[in-house]
C-alpha cells in the first residue's frame, strides 16, 4: 500500500508539495486534490497538523487530527447542520438573559440545553464562538476579556472568552 504523506516543499518551484508516493504537485489546488483523491484531508494534507496562523502549529480542526478525508467531512456536514439549527436569533435570545458578564462555554451550553442536543452531536461551541464574534463586530455585545495567550506580536488566542451586552456597560 502506498502512503500519502504530502508536505511543502521551499525552492524555486514557489508553491510546491511533495507526496511519499513520489508525486510532485505543483500548487496548492494540485496537493488538495491529491489529498482528496487519496482520503486525506485536504487542510492538512493528511499530515494531522495544521498552521493556524505564522508560528502556531496545532492539531488540525478540520479532520480531527486525524489526516483522513471522512473525518474532514463529518465535521464540514456537522457544521452545517449546526448552522442551520443555531441561528443568530437563537444566540441573541440566550445571550439576551444575561445581564452580566457572560463566557463562550456559558452560552454554547444554554444553546445546547435550550435545543435538546447530545453532547458531541454537533460543534455548537465553534457554532456560537462564531456568531458572537458576528454579535461584537455589530457592536450589540463587548469581549471582556484578556488574551489567554500571545503568539508573537500580532495574535492573541482566547480559551473561553468573556462578553457582556453592549447596553448593560452604557455604551
């Protein structure tokens, strides 16, 4: 059985990608496809790791960590299926009890409890992370919080970030 591990190759072929099976894939599109074509995931390129942004290497969020294609599209279908049952009305309505601060985790389980969902079922986390960063770039909610981490100068990482509506600061 030949394996597929594709990594990045530097040099003056610019965007290039090398593949154990010996294949030299030229751009980015070329390895995905490989990838795909082979049941890798196609973020990763079946190495199980990905780069979030310059200098922070973690597991990657598409496939799992897991550097295969089926894992990579259970989750795409779960996150779709979690848009479509978690709404921004949803979000405002939960977010709209709080009359303090409130934490990512907080809201994501009052989403999870309000609608009956399994643990595990759905990402409702990166579902509700992503519509109350909607929420704060609208001005209707604050982040509090501080970065839990720094990486280099110019990224910061929250582990479970904090809000609070806009209103309740007298904004």
């Amino acid at each position: 059985m030949t394996t597929h591990a594709i990594s990045p190759q530097s040099g003056i072929l610019g965007d290039a990608f090398a593949c154990e099976c010996g294949a030299v894939l030229a751009g980015r599109m070329t390895a995905e496809l490989h990838a795909a074509e082979n049941g890798l995931c196609t973020v990763c390129l079946g190495s199980t790791l990905e780069d979030a942004a310059p200098g922070l290497r973690r597991g990657c969020t598409a496939c799992a960590a897991t550097g295969r294609r089926k894992e990579q599209i259970t989750w795409q279908l779960a996150y779709a299926e979690a848009e479509q049952l978690i709404t921004m009305s949803v979000v405002r309505g939960v977010v709209a009890a709080y009359d303090g601060p409130f934490h990512l985790s907080e809201i994501a389980d009052s989403v999870r409890a309000g609608l009956g969902l399994p643990t595990g079922r759905l990402p409702v986390g990166p579902r509700v992370r992503d519509l109350l960063l909607e929420l704060q770039a609208a001005g209707e909610i604050t982040m509090l919080s501080a970065p839990d981490e720094m990486i280099g100068t110019d990224l910061v990482l929250y582990r479970d970030p904090q809000w609070q509506r806009a209103h309740t600061l007298g904004l």
